[in-house]
C-alpha cells in the first residue's frame, strides 16, 4: 500500500455518541424555520387585511372591442404608485404568475393563470413606463413594463414582463398616446 493511501485509510471520524443532542438540534432548527415561515404568512396576511380599503378588482366587459396589442409574459406584481418596494397584496394583487395582457379601446385584460384575473378600464389608467423593478423582482433597465392605474382612492404600478423584451418599448408608447387621447377627450 502506497503512503498516501495508508494515511487516507488511517483517517475516520469519530462515532455518532450523542444521538439525542443531535436529533434535539434538529427539531430546534425545524421549529426555528416553522416559526419564521408563520411570522412570514402572518405578516403577510395583515398586509392584506391593512389594504382592505381597496375595492373588489374589476371584471373585464363581455365585450371590449378588438385588441389593439396583446403579450404573454409575466405578472410580477403591484405596488402604491412610486412606491417600489410597497407591495399590494389585497385581492390577490400580489401574487405573482403567468400573464396574458390584451390592450382593448375598453382598457388593459390582464388574465392569470392560476390567479385572479382583472382588467383596468382605460379611464383609469394614468401611464405605463419601462423600469428596472417592482417589489422583490430587479432586472436590466427597461426589462419590466410598469402600468400606472387608479384602484379606488389609490394609484397602483402593475408589473408585466413580457417574454419578448422588445415589445415594452410598443407597449408603453401605445398605452401612453391612449391614456393622452382619454384625457383630452375628457377635457372637452
């Protein structure tokens, strides 16, 4: 036998002679990670109920025109309006999923997945801009479409990535021109 593998056949670790301190620290860590996991849940739930101001999201028309533009991407959620890290989680305006996005004349449809649906009337939208992230999601410049819209007595930032990047630049120049085409109608 060659030296090195007499000194690697030499070396053991010691024995397991405590089995009840170990099996003790475990069921301490699990308890520790449940404990945190609840505090999260918890923390979460009073969220939503501190946001239960917000009114039921609305459902889209049964009929709203033809679509101007439509993507498939991602939801990543909503925040109060310049706020990014402020999180909207009432009505499910948290959850993250799936998208598919169709911009009518009637507003924006945003269908999820596995998730509330809900649409924005074109009246309340305020604008939409290219940004670099929304609470706990960060990309490149210009990687998330940020829709700004008016929810009750509150402006909202709805976060959408589409999974063609190069159409943000065509979503935000078309929502904007509709939103200053709303308002100046309005101003009549």
């Amino acid at each position: 036998m060659t030296p090195l593998l007499s000194i690697a056949a030499a070396q053991k670790s010691a024995e397991v002679t405590d089995w009840s301190a170990r099996i003790g620290w475990l069921v301490g860590l699990a308890l520790f990670v449940a404990l945190v996991y609840w505090l999260m849940r918890e923390g979460w739930k009073w969220r939503g109920t501190l946001q239960g101001d917000l009114p039921e999201l609305p459902a889209a028309p049964e009929d709203p025109g033809p679509a101007r533009l439509s993507m498939s991407g991602r939801y990543h959620g909503s925040t109060t309006a310049g706020q990014w890290l402020d999180r909207i989680v009432a009505h499910g305006l948290g959850t993250r999923s799936r998208a598919e996005l169709t911009l009518t004349d009637a507003g924006l449809d945003v269908v999820r997945p596995g998730a509330d649906d809900f649409f924005i009337p074109a009246a309340q939208l305020r604008g939409a801009r290219l940004d670099k992230g929304i609470a706990g999601k960060v990309l490149t410049e210009g990687g998330l479409l940020v829709v700004t819209w008016a929810h009750g007595d509150r402006l909202l930032d709805s976060g959408f990535r589409s999974d063609r990047a190069a159409e943000h630049n065509e979503w935000a120049d078309t929502l904007n021109s509709m939103i200053d085409k709303t308002e100046t109608e309005g101003a009549r």
